[in-house]
C-alpha cells in the first residue's frame, strides 16, 4: 500500500481516519479529495496540510475531479450527504447524485487503479418502523428493549447485519444501501476487493455537529457556549438512545482490516460502541454538564422527526469474531475527548457558529 485516496477526507470522518493514518504509516502517500461544502470542512485544512497530506478540492460527482497521476492502491470511501433528514420536503437531488452518482464514481477509480476499497456506510441502511416496532420499555433515564423474542437479527445486544433490509429507511440509508449493492457488483464483476462496514454514529475531536448529524459534539458545544437544544421527538423526554464510535477506535478496526483484506472480501459487518458504550440524550445531557459545569436550557418537543428511531444500537459480533476488535474508549470518554478538543478551540468553534 503505497498510495491511499480518502474521499470526503476534509470531513469528520475521513480527516480523521487519514491523520491517523499517516501519523502510523509516515511513508504512505495520502490524498483526500473533498468538495468542502459541509461547513466547518475548511477548518481541517491546514492540519491535513500540516501532516503532509495532500488535498484535493474536488467533487465525486464529477468524474474528471476524480482523475490522479497516482496509482491509487487502498480507496476509503468516507464522502456523503450523511444527514437522515436531507430531500425530506425537498429535492434529493443532491443526495442523490452525491450517495450513489458519487459512489460510482469512486469505485470506477477503484476498477482502474485495481485499488482496494473500504467502503463506510450507514446503519441507516436498515428500516426504521421494524426497529421502532421492537418492544421497549422506559426507564428513569433511556429507554430500553425488553427481552423478549424479536425479529430476525434483533436480538438484546442490538441488530445484526441479517436484519431484514425491507421497508422505508430515510433517502440517506437507501442511497448507502443502493451504493453497497452497486460495490458487490464491481466486486463481481472487475475482481475489486472490498468491505463494507455499517456504521453507526461515530463522535470525536473535528466533529463539527449539527442536529441531524453529529448529535453528540452538538450537546458538548451547546453546554459550552451555553446555546439552547431540545429534546426531540418519543415525548420530548431526551430518551432515545444511540451507541457511540470513538473516531479512533473506527482507525484501529480500518487498520486490522486493510492488513488482512481477504478475511472481509465480501463481508458486511455492523461497527458501531454496541450496548456498553451507548448514550439516551439524557444520559449525555448530565455528563455534558459535569464536564463544562454549565446547565442549559432544554425544552421538550414530543412530535417526532421523519425517519426517527427510539433506540439503535448495532451488534458487533461478526467484526468481532474475524478480527477480535472492540471499541475501547467508553462513552464518557468520547465526550470527554470532545469537551477537550472544544475547550482547545474555543475561538474557532465561536466563529464557525456565527456563519
């Protein structure tokens, strides 16, 4: 591996993913390509630049942006729209053209360089009146899935990559799903080797969040500034709940798996903090509180947001077993790790908020 492209690379995720990657591997040549729409995507370029990266601004919608001199050996495939709530009372056209025209795109550069492709998708992928039909209970914090037989791939732990995939899921899971199938016949077809993980929601440092994406850093940024949230939707009680990824612990599975590519040729695995490392937005509110000391207003609102889910977390088993990895950073730490980065860039953080 001589030669890594990371699309969407000035984002959270690939940003992230491609420091790391270059801080283990220094000889490694790594270019991201980004359209740096999303805002605060800017302020990671000096540090990518900083480690020796190269960017690129460009877009996966247009082939001729995708064009190197390189030979590309190892593709990440970091680049969305990733907002659940994006085309709903709208056009998706972006979406669209991003999720799945994009994708295409990337994996035509794959064909061509015979690069290896890493490919994050989305939990998302997965339909959410199944997930929200599962029964749960409310406890004095989160709410809770009772223990009792469910669905095929639903179990206690969380949901396995069998779950069945029928039935409406946002125009963001099905734009990822549609991209995956697409992945599997470029698999078949030009011998591309590839995994796919599903990836629920991901939190850390550089995380510049937003209320349909990001949710985490969102809480850690508005106790700091002391900005108003709400809590939205299932009764406005701030009980929903999601398993958490520590940016870093997605480093270190994205490592074992490009040092041992066969074992996953083919495979779909659920990545995701699983049950142990798992937040309701209540929960987070009172760790929020005791890192920055500062108690905010949070109003109420019950009426629930398209395509919403009262709980998801996903099982990790499968990637598990094939390469005996598990996070290791534990919630109250990923929040930490956020409130630290904050504090650090404080300025900045204020000034992104003004525009």
């Amino acid at each position: 591996m001589r030669t890594m492209l990371v699309t969407g690379g000035a984002g959270f995720v690939g940003s992230n993913l491609a420091v790391s990657f270059k801080r283990k591997y220094p000889d490694l040549k790594i270019i991201v390509l980004d359209n740096l729409k999303r805002r605060g995507s800017e302020f990671n370029l000096p540090r990518l630049a900083a480690e020796g990266i190269r960017v690129v601004h460009g877009d996966i919608r247009n082939p001729e942006d995708m064009e190197f001199d390189d030979k590309i050996d190892v593709l990440l495939e970091c680049s969305a729209e990733p907002s659940v709530l994006a085309g709903f009372g709208g056009s998706p056209r972006y979406l669209v053209n991003t999720n799945l025209t994009g994708t295409i795109n990337c994996l035509e550069v794959a064909r061509k360089n015979r690069a290896d492709v890493v490919f994050l998708s989305t939990s998302r992928v997965y339909p959410y009146d199944p997930i929200n039909a599962v029964p749960r209970r409310e406890e004095a914090s989160r709410f809770v899935w009772e223990d009792v037989a469910g669905p095929r791939g639903w179990s206690p732990a969380g949901l396995d990559v069998d779950f069945d995939l029928t039935g409406p899921k946002s125009m963001y899971g099905a734009t990822k799903l549609c991209s995956e199938f697409v992945l599997r016949e470029y698999e078949a077809m030009y011998g591309v080797r590839a995994v796919v993980d599903r990836c629920g929601v991901i939190a850390g440092p550089w995380q510049f969040g937003k209320v349909d994406q990001g949710v985490f850093s969102l809480w850690v940024q508005a106790h700091y500034f002391k900005r108003r949230l709400s809590y939205i939707g299932f009764g406005g009680l701030g009980k929903q709940v999601r398993d958490l990824l520590h940016v870093d612990d997605l480093f270190d599975l994205l490592d074992m798996q490009l040092a041992d590519l066969e074992k996953a040729r083919g495979k779909v695995y659920n990545v995701g903090g699983g049950v142990s490392c798992s937040l309701s937005l209540l929960e987070t509110t009172r760790i929020c509180e005791e890192l920055t000391g500062n108690r905010i207003e949070i109003r109420g609102d019950a009426e629930n947001r398209p395509a919403d889910l009262a709980i998801y977390i996903g099982d990790n088993r499968r990637v598990t077993a094939d390469y005996g990895w598990s996070p290791k950073r534990d919630a109250r730490t990923i929040l930490a790790d956020l409130f630290a980065w904050v504090r650090e860039h404080e300025a900045s953080l204020r000034t992104l908020a003004t525009l």
